[in-house]
C-alpha cells in the first residue's frame, strides 16, 4: 500500500513538472505549429 502510494506522488510531481515545462514553451510551440501551417497550406 505504501508503494502505490509513493508512485501517485511520484506520478502527481511528475505531471506538474510536464505541465510547467508545457506552459513554459507555448510560444515555441505556437510557432512551430504556425510554421507547419503555413508550410502544409502554402501547396
């Protein structure tokens, strides 16, 4: 019981860390994907 209880907060932090690395680089993404558009609509 202990274990699955030690995984979920491992689990919880990890998806927090995902989430803030996510937030972090939106821009980025934003771009990218602006980019793939513009390169797939462009033909």
């Amino acid at each position: 019981m202990e274990t699955f209880l030690i995984l979920k907060i491992i689990f919880v932090i990890g998806v927090v860390i995902a989430l803030y690395a996510v937030a972090r680089n939106l821009d980025i993404i934003r771009i990218i994907l602006i980019y793939w558009k513009d390169l797939i609509l462009r033909k």
